[in-house]
C-alpha cells in the first residue's frame, strides 16, 4: 500500500532507458563528528564553574576570660601573621606585648614566603616540644586587606596542616607596629 | 588449481549506530545539565584547594565588592523564612504587616536579596515584570552594623525554618576576591554572636596545582 511504484514503466516494455539507481547510503562520518564535539563541549563547560567550600569554624566568644582559660600557651609556639594592603604580609614570633617595628618582618603569598615560613616554625615547634601540632597561627588583618588573601593563608593553613590557627583582631601594639612600618 | 579469490569487504562502514549513540548522548548531557542561576550580585569568588561541593540548601551571604551583604536562601525557604521576620520587624515596620498572601508568596521569586527590610514592602508590591527589571539594578545591601544587625536576624529565621525540622542549614558566605575583609568579618562577627560558629566559604576551584 504505502509503497511507491519504482519499477519504472511499468509494462511499456520497448522503453530500456531506465533511471540510474542512487545509492541511499549517506556518508554519517562527518555528522558523528559534529556530536561528539559538541559532547566534548558540553562536558567540559559544565564541570568547569563548580563552587565549592571551604570550612570554617569559629570559635565561641568567651564571655568571662577569667573562668576558662584553656590550655597555657608557651609564647614560642605562637606564630602571629598579619595581612595588610597590596598583598603584604607582616609576621612576628611570640607575645605582642614585645612587639617593636624592629621585630615585625615582612613576607609574601608565594610557596617560598609565608608557606616556607609556617613549615619552619613548625619544625621549630615540633623539636622544642617533641610533639606534633603544637604550632599555634594567630591571623590578624588589617582594614586595607582583601577577602582573597584571608582565603590565601587559610588555603595555607590547610597545606602546611597547621591544627590550631585563630582569626582575631589586631591589637593596638599591632596597629602601631604595622603604621611604622609603612613610613 | 583455481584460484581463490577473497571477496571484497566495503570498507565503509555504517555510521547510523554511531549518530544514534552520539546524539543520545549529547541530549542527555542537555538535558540534565542545569543553568546557572542568574546572579543579580557578581562576585569574582577567590580560589583554594578545598574540594568539598556545596549543598542546595544552604543559606548564602554574598559579600561584593563594595562590602554589601546580600541574602540567597533555598526556594522552599524563602516564604518561611519571611513570615517569621515580618512577625519580627512587625511593630517597627507596620508596612510590614500590610502585605497580603500574594505578596509575602511573591519573595520566593526573588533570588538574592538586598534591602533594607524597611523597603520589602514597596517591593513585594510591585508586579513580575517590574521585579525583574528591579533586579537588574543595583541593590543596597541588607543592613549588617550592630545597631540594626537585619542580616543576623535574617539568617537566624532561614535558620529556624530548618532547626524545626531538625535539618541544620549550612551557612555560606560568597565573598569578592578584593571585597574588604572586615566586611566578611563583620559578619561573622555578627553570626556568632548568634551562636553560630561553622562557616563555609564559598571559593572556586584552584586552576593550577603548585
């Protein structure tokens, strides 16, 4: 029925011209081509622009410092890094109530800067106490500092696997410290 | 002897299969893949090394360059989430209590956030068509300074939707590369004086590996 009639003629036997058969085979090569590249394009601009997280966790303001003290805190554990403008970074070892412009030294963002530093304090750490994750970072920034650099050293943080660090205010002996530098 | 004569294999081979597998394929791919929700607030997210993917449901604050924070909650929050801070700001804002179902059911369309509580109203009443083109504009940011602290009461009745249902909502903050950091601190601050301590920050994925 649904069937179309291409014998051609059709009993007019004396007619021998006969039309040429065309092949119905279509070359797909070229088309199978085209899909897979768009697969390609597909997969790949999906997968590129995915969010993701990076954990936080603060710690509970303390209401009355005079009840919980914590654990006692060995100035030479203590590694004290500031984040100022133009992605400078200021760091100092020990207590800040010994803080001088002197005492305060500068690094970068680079693997040979503030990482190499972390490692070092760490060996530092660990020998004088013959224990692991003693090594205590106190980040402070300044108000000229950028979101991105707080992300930076806490990226370090988790590099360096350094177990204690604390994101805190800077001090007033800090403030000063950073404002002579800067002159 | 007679020869042998090996047959001649076509060496085109049929490519149909191949179309077939490779369009199937490439629908799925489109199909599932999902868009991008458009983003009324662009943030330049800076990179780290986390890996960890982010949940659906979470709550959002999106801290931009100019240190304004903007509020993203889950779809099925966003009604909930607004009930309980009209019951809130009510008596402040009497506007506030002015708008009907309609209304209050008109801010789960909106995708992020960022006003002033007092402006909600004004805001709420204004039709689809209105609202998208008020997206486009530039929005102030939710007040954050500790006298009027709207993004921690926000955040704690997106909270509460979840806590109800025993579900803690992750807390997110979306920061811009060179947005202020006390910006990004000040919330935090303001969030745990709230009693909450987790964060997640939201970066993108580290290009290059070092």
């Amino acid at each position: 029925m649904a069937q179309l009639d291409t014998s051609g003629g059709g009993g007019r036997h004396e007619s021998k011209l006969k039309a040429k058969k065309m092949s119905t085979n279509v070359d797909l090569t070229p088309m199978v081509d085209l899909a897979f590249l768009l697969i390609t394009f597909f997969m790949l601009t999906t997968t590129m622009s995915k969010p993701v997280a990076m954990q936080l966790a603060m710690p509970k303001p303390i209401e009355d410092s005079t009840k919980d003290k914590g654990e006692d805190v060995k100035a030479s554990q203590v590694l004290t890094i500031i984040l100022d403008k133009d992605d400078v970074i200021w760091y100092y070892e020990g207590i800040p109530e010994e803080l001088t412009p002197a005492t305060l030294e500068k690094t970068t963002y680079a693997p040979n800067g503030i990482r190499q530093l972390i490692l070092d304090k760490q060996a530092k750490v660990n020998a004088q106490f013959q224990e692991p994750d003693k090594t205590i970072c106190l980040i402070k920034t300044t108000n000229d500092a950028v979101y991105k650099n707080i992300v930076d050293v806490l990226d370090e943080m988790d590099i360096t696997k350094t177990k204690i660090f604390a994101i805190q205010n800077m001090s007033e002996v800090e403030t000063q410290a950073v404002a002579a530098k800067w002159q | 002897m007679p020869k042998v004569k090996i047959p001649r294999k076509s060496i085109i081979v049929d490519m149909t299969a191949m179309t077939d597998v490779a369009f199937l394929l490439l629908t799925f791919f489109i199909l599932t893949a999902k868009f991008r929700p458009s983003e009324t607030v662009l943030v330049d997210t800076p990179s780290s090394r986390a890996t960890e993917q982010v949940a659906e449901d979470i709550i959002m604050i999106t801290v931009d360059q100019d240190g304004g924070s903007f509020l993203t909650l889950y779809t099925t929050r966003r009604v909930a989430t607004l009930n309980s801070l009209i019951e809130r700001y009510g008596e402040k804002y009497p506007s506030l209590r002015t708008l009907d179902q309609k209304q209050i059911n008109n801010f789960g369309n909106i995708e992020t956030f960022g006003y002033n509580i007092n402006q909600l109203p004004a805001l709420l009443k204004l039709s689809k068509d209105e609202l998208k083109e008020k997206e486009s504009e530039k929005m102030p940011g939710i007040p954050m300074d500790s006298v009027d602290a709207q993004i921690g009461d926000w955040v704690n009745a997106a909270r509460a939707t979840g806590l109800d249902a025993g579900l803690e909502i992750p807390i997110a903050i979306k920061g811009d590369k060179s947005s202020n950091v006390t910006a990004v601190k000040d919330i935090i601050e303001t969030l745990r004086k709230r009693e909450i301590y987790r964060f997640n920050l939201i970066t993108s994925l580290e290009g290059k590996i070092d």
